[in-house]
C-alpha cells in the first residue's frame, strides 16, 4: 500500500539540522516512505522536533545487515567500492524518473534501494516488480552519486531466487538449461529462420555439440545453479 510522507521541521530548527532536513526532504515526493528512529538520532534531531503528519509509517530497530549482504555479495562480482556506494543513496529519485520501465508498470527502482536500505528483505526478495527492471542501465548512468543501481538489481535477484523466489516462466528457462545445456531449443522454423539469414542451422553451443552437455551439466551442479533453481520457485 501507498504512503506518502509529509514531514514538517519547525523554522526555526531548520538551520541548525539543515543537512538532515536536505536529507528528510529527499525522502518526500515519493509513494512509500519509511523515518529510520537510527536516522534521526545518527542526525542529532530530538524525535520532538519533528512532527510526522498524515499516513507516515517510523521504523525502530532497522536492520542494515540486508545492505551489507547486498554489497557482500555484489562486491564478488563487481568492484567492492562500487558496490559501498550504495550506502550513499540519498533518495534522489533520478533513477526512478529516468526509467523506462517504471513508465510502463509499478516498478520503482528507488523504493527498492531504499527498502533494501532498510533491511526490508521479504518486501524486496517477493516484490514481483523486482523482475521489471530490464537492466537497460539508464539509472546507473544518470545516478549522481554514482550508485551502480542496475548491478544492484541483478545481485538482489540472485538472492530473491536463493531465498525461493523465482518466477515461474523463469524457473522453466533454467530447467531447459539443465536438459539441454542451452536456454532456448530449436525447432525445424528456427533452423530455417537461421538458414535464411545465412547462419549455421545450429548454434555454435551445446546444441552442435551435445557431447559437450556432461561438462555443462557437472558446472551446473558444482557451482550450485541445479540446487538454487530446484529449491526455487513459488
Ligand atoms: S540511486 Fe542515485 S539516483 Fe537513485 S535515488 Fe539514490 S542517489 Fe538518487
Ligand atoms: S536498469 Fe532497470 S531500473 Fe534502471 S532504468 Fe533500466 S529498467 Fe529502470
């Protein structure tokens, strides 16, 4: 369900905790927003100084660990001082505004960093919109503070589908993969299509070399993919 924030600082307290107010004020022209108490006091603002108005929803005892995991785990496969940068999102909503697919449907780049931020794993790892994005990378150009959003995307689907949450369409893609060694099959019409255009009829892949699918298979298996995707799934 959508909240919107509405979060009023007296005047008069503005200077003295105006980073914090920058900071309160980034959070405010989106659907859904949560006031970290961690938040307020890492930013010195006595919970008297602010007046929470409207449908706003405070979180106490926020768990970060979910960032960390995220940027663990990312820090494997991309480079760990790109992925810290992640801790520096400040809610701008650049991301969101430029993104193609969030035109289309309910996808919000921006509400999952700032979910994922706040350790809300379950919202992030069962959204449906997570699957969305079509990692075109127009976010991670444009993000000012250089925050590779798009990566971030793709390491958070890998731990929505360790945590069981795979799209069923997308677990019968896998489940080719671990028959045929390949994604996608042939068929007499894809063969044709190929001959047309001047291509080998098959791929150069395991499809021309099927002696070559025990060794898919054995990666397979050994770097876990067969045990995620079999566990996986709603
Ligand atoms: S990821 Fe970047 S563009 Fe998106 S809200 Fe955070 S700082 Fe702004
Ligand atoms: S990479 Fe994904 S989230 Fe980023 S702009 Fe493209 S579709 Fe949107």
């Amino acid at each position: 369900m959508s909240k919107r924030l509405n979060v009023q600082i007296e005047r008069s307290k503005r200077t003295r905790f105006s980073s914090a107010v920058r900071k309160l004020e980034c959070l405010r022209p989106v659907e859904k927003t949560y006031i970290v108490q961690e938040d307020l006091l890492r930013w010195k603002i006595p919970a008297r100084d602010i007046e929470l108005t409207g449908k706003n929803e405070t979180i106490t005892g926020a768990k970060f660990d979910f960032r960390d995991e995220i940027i663990e785990l990312a820090s494997k496969i991309f480079r760990r001082d790109h992925m810290e940068r992640l801790r520096t999102c400040l809610q701008c909503g650049k991301c969101v505004g430029s993104c193609p697919s969030g035109r289309m449907t309910s996808w919000r780049i921006r509400r999952l960093l700032q979910e994922a931020t706040l350790g809300l794993r379950d919202n992030v790892c069962s959204d449906e919109n997570l699957w969305d994005c079509t990692t075109c990378y127009t976010c991670q150009e444009r993000c000012p503070h250089g925050i590779p959003t798009t990566d971030i995307v793709r390491v958070i689907r890998n731990l929505a589908v360790r945590s069981g949450h795979m799209k069923e369409k997308h677990k019968k893609v896998c489940q080719m993969f671990l028959t045929y060694g390949h994604a996608i099959t042939t068929s007499d019409e894809i063969r044709n299509i190929r001959k047309r255009h001047g291509l080998r009829e098959l791929p150069p892949t395991v499809l021309s070399h099927p002696e070559k699918l025990k060794e898919v298979l054995y990666i397979l298996e050994k770097t876990g993919f067969k045990i995620i995707v079999e566990g996986s799934g709603k």
